[in-house]
C-alpha cells in the first residue's frame, strides 16, 4: 500500500481542522514538489468531502471553489495555474467540518438501474439523507448508468427554487468536478452534495407556474428538441419582454410561446445568460441576488448540454422567472474608444483596484466587442 506523501496528509488534516493557513502551506509544499494541480484538487476535494458538514444552513462555498479552481488553472500558463488552487483550498479549510465520530458512513447500494433511479428521486423528494446518499453512490457506474443519475438528479432539484436554486448550482459544480477529475471516488465527492438536495421539495411555486403555463399552452417537450430557430430581432425582444413581465405567469408565458414559435433551446439560453451578464455588468454595486441569478443561469445552460431528456429545459425556465423576480438593467453598456488592446487591459486593471465596477465592465464590453482574444481577458481576470 503507497503510503501518502507528507504535503497530502497535512493538507488533509488542514481542512478537516479548518486550518486554511495550514492548508495553504500544505498546497505550496505541492507546489513546490512539482505535483500537478489536478492531483492537489483531487485530494483536497476528497478530505473535504468526507468531512464538509452538509447540513441544511451551512457553506459549501469551498466544493464551489475547488470546482472553479480547476477550470480557471486550464487558462493560466503552467507558472499561475496554483494560484486558483490555492485560494481554492484556503475557502475549502474555512468551511465547517464534522469530527470523526459524526461523519456519516458511506454505503453503495447496487440493484436494477431503473429501480434505483426512482428510490433515488422518492429519497429526495422524501428528504431521506442516508438513503438518497447510498443509491446515488450505486447509481454512478460507468457510461450510461452514471448519465441516468445525472438526469434524475438535475431533474429533480430544478423543480426546487428554494434560496434561488442553489441547489442546481452545486448539483452541476459537484458534477463539473468529479467528472474533471475523472471519476475517482466520484461517489465521495458527489456526497456532500446528495445531503444537501435530499431535503425535500422546499420551494416548487415556480415549477407549479410553469407547469401550469405549459400545460394551458399545449407544448410538445419532446419535439423543442428539434427547434432550429435564432433568437434574434422580435424573437429576441419578445423573450426579453418576458424576463421583465408583470407577474410569473406572464414572463413564462412570453419565453414557452418563444420556444413554440421554434427558438432554439440554446438560442434561449444565450439570450438569458446575456441578460443575466448584463444585469450584474450595469448593475453599479455588488448585487449578490444578480450575481446568483446569473450563476443559476449558466448552470442551467450547462445542464441543456448535458442531458437529452425531455426535462432538461426546466431549468432554463427556473432561470427566466429567476430573472423577472428581479430589477432589469439599471443601465446599457457603452462601448468606449480605447486606443488599443493593452491599454484596455491596463486601465480595467486599475478601476478594479479602485473598485470602479461599472467602468472595469464597460472597459471589458469594449474590449470583446473589438473582437480581441477574450483568453487575454479571462487571463487577466484570473490573476
């Protein structure tokens, strides 16, 4: 049996202690050993996971972290690909964690895959913690079985908008990881996460709009799949209208009437990204609901890719109606005359310094509307 290198066990005793300066050293010991920053991820995911106390009012913001780290490193040059990592693992030792003694065992359940998905969604629906925890973990087989799981589980807590669908949020950044990190124990690192959705059905007055909406409107789900259409000139104005309807069942109404005139599903889905984007660009402060708005929004974009089942789309609805709930844009973007790309780049760095938000975004709007590399920008953002 391998036995583990030291800078591995600290860093593991670091976040179960909730030491974050102890988990930083662990992770520049790593660093310094030239190990790769996928591999210190993995194992900071893994001693987070098995530890992260997950009950309902607590942080996962450190689960959140660790799955953004690892994608942000993929954009940095091989010298700054730690530094996400880094803070990555001081937010995941910050997080509560439970003593040995309390951390729930893990058991994987195995039977007939179609026997399993449904315990798995009457678990979550029942806010049955240990059971949806186990069945989950034997649903995550290779291939289609793993995808199955999937499905069941975007699924069932699109319906819940309970804290603005935070729910979704780390249902798809859990996900994101372990599949980043191929799979390897993918059933710890899913756990934390399984407890948390598996509260029941908490808020579904949004899911009972849009059912309502779609089943007076006569849509056909399965055939949206199949919908080739832009979302652009009245289309694009009529969803737009939507998102800032006078009531829930009116902005549902105007975006399923959008998608059974033949807007295509990820049409949709980049006009609400934008709009999301938007809001939070021109909104002048720090609108953490914004900011939140939009985070749901790209994970249900994200879930529209992954999956080919006919619920796929809730989510994107979720989205809109998350959208109407609140302010549209304060103000348009401008497109400024810079001089050239550098200059750009320097200038956004200053206002963010200065704190000067609205200016940072308009300068960054100016910068891909010219067409310039938008890798430069996520580059300088990163670091």
């Amino acid at each position: 049996m391998a036995v583990a290198a030291p800078w591995a066990v600290a860093l593991a005793d670091a976040i179960h202690s909730e030491d974050a300066e102890a988990a930083l050293r662990a992770g520049l010991s790593a660093v310094g050993a030239k190990v790769a920053p996928a591999e210190i991820v993995r194992l900071a995911a893994l001693a987070y996971a098995e530890a992260i106390d997950a009950s309902r009012g607590t942080s996962l913001r450190g689960l959140l972290a660790l799955s953004s780290a690892l994608r942000l490193a993929r954009h940095l040059s091989p010298r700054l690909q730690p530094l996400p990592v880094l803070r990555a693992m001081a937010l995941a030792a910050a997080d509560k964690k439970l003593p040995a003694s309390e951390r729930p065992r893990r058991v994987k359940v195995s039977g007939e895959i179609s026997h399993l998905t449904r315990s798995f969604e009457y678990a979550i629906r029942a806010g049955e913690v240990a059971d949806a925890t186990s069945i989950f973990s034997g649903l995550l087989m290779e291939g289609k079985e793993r995808v199955m799981a999937g499905d069941i589980l975007f699924r069932v807590v699109g319906e819940d908008m309970v804290e603005g669908g935070h729910k979704l949020v780390y249902a798809v950044k859990a996900w994101r990881l372990a599949s980043a990190l191929g799979w390897r124990r993918g059933d710890l690192l899913m756990g934390p996460v399984i407890a948390r959705v598996a509260t029941g059905i908490q808020d579904d007055a949004a899911y009972k709009t849009l059912m309502g909406i779609w089943g007076k409107e006569k849509v056909d789900i399965a055939a949206l799949g199949s919908n080739a259409g832009p979302a652009e000139g009245e289309e694009r104005d009529a969803i737009l209208a939507a998102l800032r309807g006078p009531s829930p069942e009116e902005c549902a109404k105007g975006v399923i009437l959008a998608l059974k005139g033949g807007v295509a599903l990820d049409a949709l889905a980049s006009v609400v990204v934008r709009e999301a984007a938007v809001r939070v660009a021109s909104s002048g402060t720090y609108d953490l609901a914004a900011i939140g708005a939009l985070v749901y929004a790209d994970a249900a974009r994200w879930v529209l890719k992954f999956s080919r089942t006919e619920s796929r789309v809730l989510p994107l609805l979720q989205a809109c109606l998350l959208l109407r709930s609140q302010p549209a844009r304060r103000s348009e973007l401008r497109t400024l005359t810079m001089a050239n790309e550098a200059a750009i780049l320097r200038d956004i760095v200053s206002d963010i310094e200065a704190g000067k938000d609205l200016e940072a975004a308009e300068l960054a709007h100016t910068f891909l509307v010219k067409g310039a590399p938008m890798k430069d920008l996520i580059y300088l953002l990163i670091y």
